[in-house]
C-alpha cells in the first residue's frame, strides 16, 4: 500500500509555519506498515490544488491531506476532493451540532461561515474533532482513498491517532498495539547505538526512536490478530530494551516527565515545593499541568530577585554575598527554604545563568545548580548546559526542568 | 519569478526529522519577492527524483534543492541534476581544498569518498560551506535555474543567506516588505469576517490572516521596486485595519504577548510581580521567558493551597472561608499581597477553576478570577473559559494568562 502526503496552506507554503504534520504523519503511516514515496505542500489555491491531488493518486493509494477545512473562502481541500471523487456536497447534521455545541461552550457567537465546516460529500466517512471545529473525513472508492484532516497539530494529531489509525487498518485484517518507553539522559544516537543490533533486526514488534526536546520516546508496535497476541510479543522486547538503558527509562505509556513525578508523589503521599530562579516558574507550571496536582504541590515561589530569595525564602545574605545568587548554596538554601515555607516533605530549587547574557568566565551560561532538600535525602547537583544556539534560554531552562524533574523521580523511587 | 522547493532525503520522507528547511527557504524566498507553488519531499531515489525534478522544472523557473550532496553512494542529487542540464562531472580543485582543509582543521582523518563531495557539473556556480563538507551550487540555463544546498539546517541556513540570496537577487526585480499585527480577543472567522471585504479586495498589499492559540496574526505584505515604497503601501492598510480591529490589536512585528508586556514594562520602567493559583506559574515562566525581564520581574509565587494564600500572600483567612479561593475577594487580595511581598509597582493574580475536576454548579471548571493592583489602578476581572475538550485545563490556563497580559498592557498604556 502506497501513500503520498499531500499538506495544503499557503502559510505553509510561504514558510510562515514549519511542516510538522508530514513528518508526524510519515511516521504514524510507516509504523502501520504503509509506505510514504513523496510528501507535498501546495497554497488554498484551486487549480494548483487539483493538480496536485490528480498527480498524488497517479502514484499512490491513499492521500492524506491537511489543511484547508476551515470556515473561510480559500479553504477548498473538502471541495477539490469531492470534485475529483464527483460527490456532491451536503450538510452534514451531526456535524454541524458538534461545532454549534462547540460555541455554545465556549460561549461566543458561531459566524455564518462556520457552516461551511459541516459541509460534506456525500458519503464520507467523518471523523469528529475533539479539539476544534473542522471535522475530519476519508473517501473511499475504486482503491483511491482520500483522508483529510485539519491543520493545526493539536487537532491533527489525536485525530489521526484514534480515528484515522483504525480507519486505516480496516483495510488490513490486522490489530496494532503500541507502548512507549520514555528515556530521559541519553541522545538520540546514543539510544540508537545501544540498541542498535535489536532495532536493526526489529520488525514485527519494530521498535521506532523518536527524539524530542532532550528526550527520546522508543515505540514498540507489534501486529497480530488479537490486542493479546500483540501484548505477548511486545512483553519480551521492553524486556530486552530496559535490561540495556534501564536506568534511563522513566516510564512506559507515561505522557512526560512531569506526569511522572506526580503520578510518583500522589502514589507514596508525599508533597513537593519548589523555588525557581532561572527557570522561573517552569516547574511549578509543568506540575500543576497535571489535574490532581493539588494533592501534592501547595507552593511555588519564583525568586528571581536576590531580595525575593532572602526575605521569602531566608536565604542568607551571607551566602548571596559570598557565592552569589548562582551557586551551590544558595541552591541548597532555596531548597530548605520553600520546604520550610510550604511544609513540604520535599524541596527543589533552581538557580543558573539561563542567557544569552548574563555569563561570565566563571559562571557562564548555562551554569546551574538543582537542589532538592527532604528529611531522607539532600543533594546540590551542578549542570553545564552548553547549548550555543539561537534558543539557548529555552533550552537551558527546559533541560534544567527536566533534571529536577528526573533527580525527584529517583529520590521517590529510591528513599520512599 | 516562480520557485520551487525539493527537499531530498529518506529520513525526511520518513519523518525522522521535521523539513525546516523548506520553510526557511520559503520564507527567504518570499522576501525577496520570488513566489513558492510547491514543495516537494522525496527520497534519495534515482528515478524518482529525476521525476520530481522534471516535474517542478514544468512549473518553476527556479527549483531550490536540498540534501543529497553528502559522500555515500545514496547521495544523487548533484548527478541527476547534471543529467537533467546535461553536463558532465568534473573535480574542483577549490572545493576538494576546502574540504581537505576542513578535515585538517578538524584532526580527523578524510576518507575517500569524500572526495565525491567536491564533483561538480561543469560550469556551476558553486557555493563555499563554511560549517561543514559538502559546497553548494547553482546551474543556470535556458532560464531554468537549479540551487543545491546541503541538507543540515547549520550549513544550508548560511549559505543561504550569504551566497544563495545575493545570487537570486540578480533575477528579481521587486522587493517585499511585511508587517505582522498581532491581534488577541476575536477569533479567526470572527476576525475575517469584520475585515471581509478589506481582505477580500487585497492584492498588493495582501492581507493574510493566521491562527494560532487564541490569537490572530495579520500578515500585510507588498512588493515594490523599493523597501520604503512598500512601507508606504502598507502604511494606509495597517491603519484601516486598525480602525477595525483596533481595540484588539496588542502590537505590531512583537513576537507574542508576553514580550509586549515586558517591553512596555521596561520602556516604562514599572515592575511585576505575580500570584498564581490556576495557571501555577505559567505567568512568571512566559515572563521570564524574555531576555532583560529580570528588570522589571522579581518574584512570582504560585499559591496553589490555600495556606500558602494566607500565610505568604496574605490573603485573610475570612475572605478565603467566606467567598472561598476561586472569588473576586480572593483574586484581589492576592494582587495586593503579592505586590506588598515584592514591593513591585504592579501585582497580579489568578484563581479559578482550570479543570477537568473541581468544578460545582456555582464554580463551574472555567470560572477564573483575575485581578490587577498598583497604585493607580485596580480591577478585578471574571472570566468564564468554557471550552469542554481534552486540552481543557490547558485552555484555561492559557486563555487565563493571555487576558492577565492583555489586562496588564492595556494598564500600562493608559495610567502609565
């Protein structure tokens, strides 16, 4: 089974937003064991829209498309499609209530061309948007599918995950199951070269690296005619991954790190502050993504002043004059401090030079200092985050959460 | 003058890596008033990528390429656009010193093949690399003109930008200008649908709306023979937009809210510092996401229990027993409390229902508060962020901090 991967929009065309959805699509499409041989994006313009659609069929069997299902005039993919598939368009009442409802809870008023995204060929099958308005839809017919989805990623993607997937697989007899190994310390290519003789020979399970902000994901996906038979392959793999990078595993089917740390805290009912200098209130954010959070986090004080770290958080002058604001003990003191402030049984804290400026010879950027202080264990850890890149302030605060986060996770696994 | 874009690699038809090439060169492109119809994706394949270049050579005057020059035997690109122009191969001397000089600097060893990399077809234009191995090049003939750039973005964006621009600009006569309005509180449908007929009768300059997380962005772009003559063009489209839409425009060219507030805040040299329940430091982060906001940011402290309310923001423990913590009262005494601890000239805070649990028939998830305190000005402001999606609690922290900055621009250019 052949597919292309045909991505409509003119701010992609004219650069103004990065492809991701091909990528994404490419390798949701190469894990089902369908193969990908061109990728194409063209501007809501029609007749080149057309074209493209006719020379994507002439080489393949299924075209996926995104973009251009939204409410305005030059959003046209649904029209080009029903056109070369001669269906007619209609209304589509089902849909047309999901995206009323959808207004209504957000309690604005839906404007006439909203209609328009419940206008649908005749025949297709739909695929409701959890997260938007535009509704998802796939034509079938004589060995030439069509599945368009909408563009924006936080709406593509669980839409392809679980409707387009399934959809996808009713044209094999097969079950797919997956699981996810989170890996957090470790490359992308040094995963890779770990693994390397059990990825090379993978393929029923196949094992898929997928590298991302510092973390690497290691999808397992096995086919067989039962969710079981697909659990039984699968077991022995994650088996023979965690006896190699064990210790950097995190989770499996776990969603990130902070998710991690929380579920952690909830399970043992033990609760955390943190004091964020230089990652200056990231951490508090990323735990309290996580309902429930409540539970086990009450305080956060982002002490990006030295003022704010003494008279909050009682770090001593002493210290703010002798080591300076980024140093071990003032890490270390900040820690005590919120722990103290929030009654917390843990700690953590950050401080560091997140850049661009700010860095000297000594205390460059990308120097930081993580603390964590508990009854059962206490620890300053010094990391050198060399980045050099244009988004070096990101990345210096992003890592530096993402060690917090890790340091907690052993703490909780190891001390309690 | 037409352009095409062919990004050639199997890891980027496999969605291995993300193609930001295509949109960088896009974008550069566009400035320099030469348009893109297509992008293309296909793998280091001989015959289809002789195919895909025939193909876009059939709409464009211009086809951009890049990957495929590197050492290995799968690296095609260079040959088969010489068989397409139909010139031989021939060693460069320059370009086989510079990678040998490249190696040297580098202490590696240079193996054989990568003497591959300095091959060219007779008569290009080549392309120095300074950040790896393989040169660039263009041919031109018969008014086709192929450019071929390495495919690793720290080597492709360079020499883009040095040697492929000043080679383009030779065969185009126009320059492009754009201006990006950044547009918070209306939708994109709703927003179109107040600009129809202004967007509708755009040509030059062109109107273009973008979506993205509860914002819109108007790109207003012209083409003209000089920069200031397109400023000009544009000048009078800005302002009808802002008659418009006016009250929601947040700034023009700045990247995103939280920078319009920091940048105002240090132009005006006041100071912030934030409360957060709901939104659990989201605040602080995108604030101390902008380089130099330690001027004007001190401390944030997100009070996520109740205690925490009381005992470091101050906030009375009748107010919190009587109205509870998602209330006006609340919201309101935690702007003051956080303003009192950091002795700042502004103070925020947030407190609400953020979702999916916690909510009630009277507090329902969505229900936030808002507050705002400094000496000049102080509001309380509710807010109702129905949304009932996956992504709920998400929503609702985003939307709640993007109103608290827009609060806080709006007091800053009216009472300061």
């Amino acid at each position: 089974m052949k597919a292309e991967i045909l991505c409509v929009g003119t701010e992609l065309l004219l650069g103004d937003i990065v492809n991701t959805n091909a990528a994404y699509i490419a390798k949701e499409l190469a894990n089902i064991g369908i193969d990908v041989y061109y990728q194409s994006v063209v501007g809501d313009n029609n007749d080149r829209l057309k074209e493209s659609l006719e020379l994507a069929f002439s080489r393949a069997d299924i075209v996926v498309m995104t973009g251009g299902l939204g409410p305005t005039y030059d959003d046209l993919t649904k029209e080009t499609v029903a056109e070369y598939f001669h269906k007619k368009m209609a209304l589509d009442e089902e849909s047309l209530k999901s995206i009323t409802d959808f207004f209504d809870r957000l309690k604005r008023p839906m404007t006439e061309n909203n209609k328009k995204q419940a206008m649908m060929p005749v025949g297709a099958k739909i695929f409701h948007n959890d997260n938007g308005t535009a509704p998802g839809l796939a034509i079938s017919e004589n060995d030439k599918t069509a599945v368009l989805l909408p563009g924006p990623p936080a709406e593509m993607r669980p839409m392809f995950r679980h409707a387009v997937i399934p959809y996808l697989m009713g044209f094999s007899d097969k079950v797919l199951v997956s699981h996810n190994i989170r890996v957090f310390g470790l490359g992308e290519s040094r995963v890779e070269d770990m693994l390397y003789s059990l990825m090379k020979n993978s393929t029923n399970p196949t094992i898929a690296p997928y590298a991302k902000q510092g973390e690497v994901t290691l999808r397992v996906t096995a086919a067989a005619d039962t969710k079981q038979k697909c659990e039984e392959m699968i077991a022995p793999v994650i088996k023979n991954i965690e006896d190699i990078v064990g210790k950097y595993i995190y989770g499996v089917d776990v969603a990130n790190l902070q998710t991690a740390v929380v579920e952690e805290l909830i399970r043992k009912n033990v609760t955390i502050a943190t004091a964020e200098s230089c990652t200056g209130g990231l951490i508090s954010e990323r735990i309290t993504q996580i309902p429930g959070s409540s539970k086990v986090f009450g305080c956060g004080v982002c002490s990006y002043a030295n003022d704010i770290k003494h008279c909050v958080l009682g770090v001593s002058e002493e210290t703010l004059s002798q080591y300076g604001a980024v140093s071990e003990q003032t890490a270390k003191e900040m820690a005590q401090g919120v722990r103290r402030l929030a009654k917390s049984d843990i700690g953590v804290s950050t401080t560091g030079i997140a850049g661009p400026g700010g860095g000297t010879p000594e205390k460059p950027v990308g120097l930081v200092y993580i603390a964590i202080d508990s009854e059962r264990f206490q620890k300053v850890i010094k990391l050198e985050l060399n980045y050099h890149k244009a988004d070096e302030r990101e990345y210096v605060r992003h890592m530096t959460a993402q060690n917090v986060f890790k340091l907690v996770l052993s703490v909780l696994k190891e001390n309690y």
